[in-house]
C-alpha cells in the first residue's frame, strides 16, 4: 500500500515539475543538437544535450509533445551512421505499463522492421540514473547511457554518429508506434566528447522506401476500385449493348470485360513486386498484426486474379456440357476477389504507417457501400422489371400443329407484335436505367480513386531521415 501511495506520489509530481530546457548553455557545458537551429527553451521542437562524464554520456533530451496524451508519449534517441533509420543504437523514453513507471530501454533499429529490444532480461541495458519530467508542453528525459559495452548493436559512443531524434505515442501495452514526420536527424555526425552545436538534417528526400509503399497502395486502389470493379459491372450488367455487333468475334461487352481483367492482374502483381522490393523480399512479420492481415488478405486477392486469367484462357465454348462449372467458379473467383481487395484495402488505411486517419477509413467505408449498393439497387429494379416484362413474353409453339392449334397459334400470332413492343419498351427503359448507372458508377468509382491516391500520396507518413 505504502509503494503504491510512493508510486501515486511520483506521477503526480510528474505533472507539476516545471522544467524547462535550457539552450544558453549550449557550446560551454553542453553539446547540444536543436530543432529547429538556434533555438530557445520557449520554441523549440526538440532539444538534445549531452556531456562526456568518462565512462558514460549523460543526456538530456526535451521535445514538444502538446497533443498526445502523457502517459501516451515516447522519445526515441538514435545513434546512427547516416541520415536514415535503420542500423541505429536507440535508447527509448516511454512509460512501461508492467511497472507503471517510466524506463530508458535499449533498441535496435533495422532496417525495414521493427525496432527490437537489445536484451529482453535487461530492456534498460546501458542506462542508468534515468528521470522522466512532464510539463504541460514538454517531455523531458534524462539519463546516463555507457559508452561501450561488449554487445552486438549497442553502439560504441567513442565515435561519433549522427543522431536521431524521434516521438509519438505507445500503444496500449506501451510499445511505441510509428512516428510519422515526428522524427528529425542531426545535419553532422557529433563527437560527443566535444560540446558542439548541431541542427537538423534539412532536406526535401523522401525515402525510397515510403515512395514505394505509397506507390503499391496507389496501383492496388487504381486496379482494384477503377479497373476490376467496372469490369464486373460490364460483365454483369451490359451485355446488352450491340448485341449483333462482334469484334474480332467477340461482343463489346467482353472486350471491356477482359482486358480490364487482365490490367487489374498485371497492375496487382507489379505493385506485389514493389512492396515486396520494399521489405527486403521479406514477408511481414506476425508482430505487425494489421500488416500482416493486410498482406494476407490482399496476396488471396492477387492470387484469385491471376488464377482467373487462366481459368479464362481454358473458358469452354458457350454449349460445351461443362460451361456451367466454368461460370460458377468464373463468378465465385471474381466476386470474391473484389470482397477480399476491400478487406485488404480496409487494413491498408488503417496501417499506421500510412498516416491516412479518418478520412482513409471514410473513404473506404464510402467505397463498400457503393459496391454493395451499386448491385442492390440495380438487382432490384432487375426484378422488377422481369416481372413487368412476364406477361409480355410470347413463348413459340413446338411440335407438329393440329388444325386447332393452328388456329389457336394464329390467335396469339395476331397479338404477338402488340406484345414484343410492350416487351421491347420495358427492356429499353431497363437497358436504359443499367447505362445511367455505368455511368454514375465510373464516376464514383473515378472519384474513390483518386481521393484515395491523392490523400496516400499527401499523408504525412513520410519519414524525416
């Protein structure tokens, strides 16, 4: 009860300490790195100083967290041999859930993965002497971290590195999420015996790496939201268009239908290449849970694709006894490669990394309830003109006539053209209302289109360094 009121006692000390980062002393007692250059306590975004105390460097680092929640926040310090993540000694600030106190632990950064605690028996490896200090605008983290220690990834602090500085918000176990633009490089590898003065790595690079990710998001929604959508609607719903007139002896319909089936198999495998390229020719790993869902769902779709193109190349002739088995698996295959894209597209918003928030989400939620919309309305107004059209449909009599059923034949044959133009009227306006929604449906389809690539292309989830 005692360490728990001691505990309760602390946090709450937390909140009314009101530190605040000094910079004057910047060059005389410390080296420091400030963001943005020249910075003072009052507006900086980040500050890192640091002092040669022998066997360790002693750390302070401050950065401006004003709108994530406190117990929320985690400030990453990275050494590192370039600009970019990956290869990085981190010592990471955050509040552990399992003790319910702030720790300094010791990561590893690779490349094209997830940061991984250097020793899991001793997450705080390294440090030692840690303080955690809140105000209202900023986190404040000190520490003493050991220059050398005789263990593969943790970086020798006798030679210089650049550093990296990094925050956002854990997640509920407390594990730190991605950082989006809130990470920021040292412009010079800093020698930490000496107190130089160093800002941030100034530069309008986007890394190969997020371009590529946001290039596989960009093709998967253009062959799956434009392409392989409206070729379904032309399959299901126009082949009545010319219906004498053939091409190469197909009808127009199909020749729509095909090619936009093949462009959505040649597009999702390019861009499978491209994210793939992009991890390392690596598969995502199962601690990536929305990842990797989203890698599941989204290979099954390309799959089915691909396994469609084949299975249309083997497509048996319109009266071979077989032909039904053909259009089933044809039309399962298809349909649910269109639900499992969503599926994937879906988890691909809502992957953090790709910083596309609510309005990713609005717009795929928008985008599932057009395709099921699309086909509910236009099945509905399908049967109910089937059934105005019933009445109107002249069956033509089979077998050898007797006298009267020729004269009984001759009586519907008066009526029969009467009956064909009320049939024809129906289906004409039917036909009609089908094109009325082809066309509202390429533009919807146009529009989720690009708003999703315009809105991937924007997000802020490209990294600084």
């Amino acid at each position: 009860m005692f360490s728990v009121k001691i505990t309760i006692v602390w946090i709450l000390a937390l909140f009314i300490n009101k530190t605040q980062q000094q910079t004057e002393d910047c060059g005389t007692e410390f080296g420091c790195f400030l963001n943005p250059t020249n910075c003072t306590y009052s507006n900086c975004i980040s500050v890192v100083k640091w002092r040669d105390m022998g066997h360790y460097i002693n750390f302070y680092v401050a950065v401006n967290t004003t709108e994530i929640p406190t117990f929320s926040r985690y400030i990453g310090v990275g050494f590192s041999n370039d600009i970019y993540m990956g290869d990085d000694s981190v010592s990471l600030c955050r509040f552990s859930v399992y003790t319910w106190q702030y720790v300094v632990e010791t990561y590893y950064n690779q490349k094209k993965a997830e940061p991984e605690v250097v020793n899991l028996s001793v997450r705080t490896l390294g440090h030692s002497d840690y303080k955690l200090n809140i105000n209202q605008t900023y986190l404040i983290c000190e520490f003493n971290r050991i220059k050398y220690f005789n263990l593969t990834n943790f970086f020798n602090l006798h030679f210089p590195y650049h550093i990296l500085v990094s925050f956002g918000r854990t997640n509920y176990l407390g594990s730190p999420t991605f950082h989006g633009k809130n990470a920021f490089s040292s412009k010079d590898k800093v020698d930490f015996k000496t107190k130089i003065v160093t800002s941030k790595y100034e530069t309008g690079y986007v890394e190969p790496i997020v371009v590529r990710e946001k290039a596989h998001a960009c093709l998967m929604v253009i062959a799956w939201i434009f392409f392989a959508s409206t070729g379904m609607v032309f399959a299901r719903y126009m082949r009545f268009l010319f219906p004498e007139k053939k091409i190469f002896g197909n009808k127009i319909w199909f020749l729509v239908h095909r090619p936009f089936m093949i462009i959505v198999t040649i597009i999702s495998f390019a861009s499978f290449l491209v994210i793939l390229s992009a991890k390392d020719w690596k598969w995502i790993p199962l601690i990536k849970p929305v990842s990797y869902a989203h890698s599941i769902f989204g290979i099954v779709a390309i799959s089915f694709s691909i396994f469609q193109v084949f299975l249309g190349i083997m497509r048996p002739n319109r009266d071979h006894p077989r032909r039904y088995l053909f259009n089933f698996f044809h039309k399962s295959l298809g349909y649910s490669s269109l639900i499992f894209s969503i599926v994937a597209m879906f988890l691909g918003v809502n992957i953090e990394k790709m910083r596309l928030g609510r309005v990713g989400w609005g717009l795929m939620v928008g985008w599932a309830l057009w395709c099921f919309i699309l086909p509910l309305i236009t099945e509905i107004v399908k049967l109910y003109f089937d059934d105005k059209k019933r009445p109107y449909k002249v069956q033509e009599k089979q077998g050898e006539l007797t006298d009267a059923d020729s004269e009984q034949y001759e009586d519907q044959n008066r009526t029969k053209k009467n009956m064909k133009v009320y049939y024809n009227y129906y289906e004409k306006i039917f036909n009609g209302m089908k094109t009325f929604m082809l066309a509202l449906h390429l533009v919807v389809a146009l529009a989720f289109t690009l708003a999703l690539v315009i809105c991937i292309g924007i997000a802020d989830g490209t990294q600084n360094f």
